[in-house]
C-alpha cells in the first residue's frame, strides 16, 4: 500500500497514477469532506474535476490511517509541510517529496524541511513537467526521481513506475528541488506576459533568460548543470511556462491583464507556490550575490507594483553578454 498525503489536484493524480495497476492508495484530505467525497462518489471535483477515481483509492481525513503505508508521496503546500509531517504517524516510511517550493523564513527546501520533521525517514524528490489532470488521465509522463541513497532510490523508482508515469533515477536532490521551486516563480513572469499581450517572442526570451537564472542559482547550490537541463528544470520550466492550466501561470496571467495579485490570490482555492517561493528566492539570491532580474520583477509585481513599469524597468536594463 502506498501512501498520499494531500488530496488536491496533484495529490489525488499521483494517487489515481499509482491505483492504475490495481495497488491499494490510501489517500489522506485535511478536509473531512473532501475525503468523504472521494469515498462516495470516487471523484475529487473540489480540485480534480472529471476524473473517476480507481476503487482502490480510499480517502481519509485521519493521518493515522496512513501507518500502514510502505512508503508516502508528500503532496501537501511547502508552506505546510513540515507542520503536517510533524503530525503523521512515527515510522520509517520513505518519503517522497513531491511539493515544489522552499520554506519561508527558513529557506530551506524540502528535503531539509522534512528530516527535521521525520528523522528516522528517507527521503526522495519527486518533480518533473506533470500536469494533474494528464497523469490522473494515464497520459505519458516522465520525471526525475532523485535520491542521495542510490539503492533506495532504485527501489522507489520501480515502486513507483507504472507504464505511463517514467521516473528516471537521480542523485542530485538538491538540483531536481531548485528546478521545481524556481520554475513556480518564472511561470508567474510568463504568466505576465502573455496576460499583456506581448507576444511568443517575449514569453520565449523571458523562458531562456529565466533558465540563466535557474541555472545561477543552482550552481550556487551546488546543483550538477545536467539536473537543471533535464526534468526536473527546464522540462519543467517549459511546461508551466506555457499554459493557463498551470496555477503560477494563470495568476501571472491575470496580473498581465490588469488584475492585483492580492486579488487573484484571494480568489484561489489552490495554491500557487510561486507567489511565495518568490520572496524567498529573492532573499537567498540577494544574500548570495546572484543576479535574478526576472525573480525580482515577480516579487515586485507580487508586491502591488504595475505590470507595464515592472516590465519597462526589465527591459531597460544595461546591454551585456550572454550569460
């Protein structure tokens, strides 16, 4: 039996992708009506609307019920994650962190998060380009799968693999995190774009000039270039970079299009992880000497500053080489 723990879009897809070979997920929902949805009706339309559930996915609003579990997807908001870990069931399951971001006030990303939380468990990263509804819905999908550990990494990754969802095996963590938590806030400055109406040439420069800063940072972090390149990094920086289904997108989106962040965040049932991650990064890079224009003009835009002079501020920066 597997364990997942967060029942919104991603939780409950990775939950559907792993009952796909008739394998017993136990599904657990903060809410208990989520959970009691789930059970009666084997659908999630709260955050994963049209998708029928396979029977061997049971939801439950009691972390407890997940002890039985041989190994946990962690699928809750960063934000929130160590605060749920501390609250699970004591074990040694391995976990397999599939929440993309780093921690506000701490800076640590999660693979630091949750050892604190749950000392005696390993951990993995799962990320990689995945939209919810195409995995919930058996489309192919491939991820990264990193783990320090390489035997338990390949033990996971035959746990987990099923014959649309490829993960490929790891063992930069520390890259397969940087790439998942700085492509949320990259998303939300396409998002912008697009919102704007300036045009696919904008939007692909903002993309290659957001990878330089992804890969500035992570080598800073002592991130391998190819993790960067691969994925978890520019795959997923691809993905979210280009479609409103993606949360950060759709909130940088409506910011282009005149709306406040505050706003849209308000409206917002799901959680965009970029808008916090975004300050956050901002700090770490600052303190580290990193140049991150486009991540600065994110936390400016999130700020309450206007679309057209946070994009007339970037767009007159000195001329320089490429880097």
């Amino acid at each position: 039996m597997i364990g997942v723990i967060g029942a919104g879009a991603w939780g409950t897809a990775l939950a559907q992708a792993m009952a796909s070979n008739g394998e017993d997920v136990v599904l657990w929902a903060r809410d208990p009506a989520v959970a009691d949805t789930i059970n009666d009706s084997a659908t999630n339309p709260a955050y994963l609307p049209g998708i029928t559930l396979s029977p061997s996915v049971r939801a439950t609003s009691r972390i407890g019920d997940l002890a039985a579990a041989e190994a946990w997807l962690v699928v809750t908001p960063a934000q929130a994650m160590g605060e749920v870990l501390r609250t699970a069931p004591a074990g040694d399951q391995p976990l397999i962190l599939c929440c993309k971001g780093i921690e506000a006030g701490t800076r640590r990303l999660m693979s630091e998060v949750a050892p604190a939380a749950r000392p005696r468990s390993p951990i993995a990263v799962l990320s990689g380009p995945t939209f919810a509804h195409e995995v919930a819905a058996g489309l192919p999908t491939a991820v990264t799968l990193a783990c320090a550990d390489p035997a338990l990494g390949e033990r996971l990754v035959q746990r987990i693999a099923r014959p649309t969802f490829r993960p490929y095996l790891s063992d930069d963590v520390v890259g397969a995190e940087i790439g998942g938590a700085v492509k949320n806030v990259l998303a939300i400055a396409c998002g912008v774009v697009a919102g704007a109406r300036l045009g696919e040439n904008g939007r692909a420069s903002l993309i290659a000039r957001g990878f330089a800063e992804m890969s500035r940072f992570g080598r800073a972090r002592g991130a391998r270039e190819s993790t960067i390149a691969g994925l978890s990094g520019l795959g997923d920086l691809v993905l979210t970079c280009s479609s409103q289904r993606s949360r950060n997108f759709a909130l940088g989106f409506g910011i282009g299009e005149g709306r406040t962040a505050a706003e849209l965040l308000g409206d917002r049932r799901t959680v965009a992880e970029g808008a916090f991650t975004a300050p956050v990064l901002r700090a770490a890079a600052d303190e580290a000497g990193i140049d991150m224009p486009v991540t600065a003009a994110v936390c400016d835009l999130l700020a309450g500053a206007q679309a057209a002079d946070v994009i007339r501020t970037l767009l007159s920066r000195p001329l320089r080489a490429e880097a």
